[in-house]
C-alpha cells in the first residue's frame, strides 16, 4: 500500500548528477541513506497527498508541461525545516517561472477537487530539494559541514514534471516541458 503521491520536478543530467553526488555524500559518511534507499530521484516537490487519482491528474501534468518552457533554477542556499524529520535541503532561488507554475498546478489540481494543504499553497510553500532525509539529531551540525563544502550556486534546468508513488517511490508518469507532442 502506498504511504502517498506527489508531483515533483526533475532536474537535468548535470543539475541532478550534482544532487546525486550530495547524496552519495551523505551515504559514504553514513549520515543519511534514505533517499538512496527509497529509490527517489532529485527533485523539488510542487505537491504531495495521500491519494490522488492519477488518471484524472495525467491530462492536466502534460497540458501543464507543454506549455512551460524548461525553468531556470539556482540552489544558492541550505537548510532544514525545524518542525520536520530532520531532512536537509538545497534552496533554490525562487523565480517567477518557478512560482508560476506552483500557482498554475495548485489552479488546476483545485479545480479537480483536490484540497490543497496548507505546505502546498500558493503563500507558503517552500521550493526545496532534499539531500539528506532523517539525519540524527547529533550528525546534523556535520550534514551543514557538507552542504557548505558544494559550490554554490549549483545551477541547472528544470526539465520534466511527473507524478510518483511512495514509498519507495514508483514514478507513475512523467512530463517533458514544451513538449507539444500529441499522442
């Protein structure tokens, strides 16, 4: 049974080889393995839910896609949120094109009579890319020391939107941006 579904925009190779070197990173010094072991792929996250019709979604991610161009990104910060499980995080500079297309999903996944919550929404949501899920406690002063070891800013393209199942994630479909293509 799956724990949930979420959207999440994927890097291009060289954006996401950088992210995967974080990971593997953390995985060598034994700080963090999870997003390794749960088979997940760099990405930023636009919307998360325990269930989602993914056939309802399937037509509105592509229209989504083929309009959009792909989207200039630069992680140019980290962090952690202080409420979470102790995941580490790369920022990226929040662009217009970036925040257009939250608004522009949030729109229409609303319109399919999805709720959107409260970490999703338009006013609060926050562009993240993980790097490091369930750190402990005590190694989390050295997950920073890492994160602040990587030349910032790392910079890249957003390229394909998709949809996945997890855990471990299970991508269902996914996107190329301005791909016109009818099938």
């Amino acid at each position: 049974m799956s724990e949930g579904y979420a959207i999440e925009l994927y890097f291009d190779p060289a954006l996401e080889n950088q992210v995967l070197k974080a990971w593997n990173v953390f995985a060598r010094r034994q700080i963090s393995t999870k997003l390794i072991n749960t088979e997940s792929r760099p990405h930023i996250t636009l919307f998360s839910t325990s269930f989602l019709d993914s056939t309802k979604l399937e037509p509105i991610i592509k229209s989504i896609a083929s309009r959009h161009e792909p989207i200039s990104l630069s992680f140019s910060s980290i962090g952690s949120f202080s409420n979470d499980n102790n995941t580490l995080f790369l920022s990226p500079t929040p662009s217009l094109s970036l925040l257009q297309l939250q608004v522009t999903l949030c729109d229409a996944i609303k319109k399919e009579g999805v709720e959107i919550g409260e970490e999703y929404r338009v006013d609060s949501w926050v562009p993240f890319c993980p790097v490091a899920l369930d750190v402990p406690k005590s190694r989390m002063s050295e997950g920073f020391s890492v994160l602040r070891e990587l030349k910032m800013p790392v910079n890249g393209y957003a390229m394909d939107i998709g949809v996945v199942e997890f855990s471990p994630v299970r991508e269902v479909f996914s996107f190329g941006f301005g791909n016109n293509l009818e099938s």
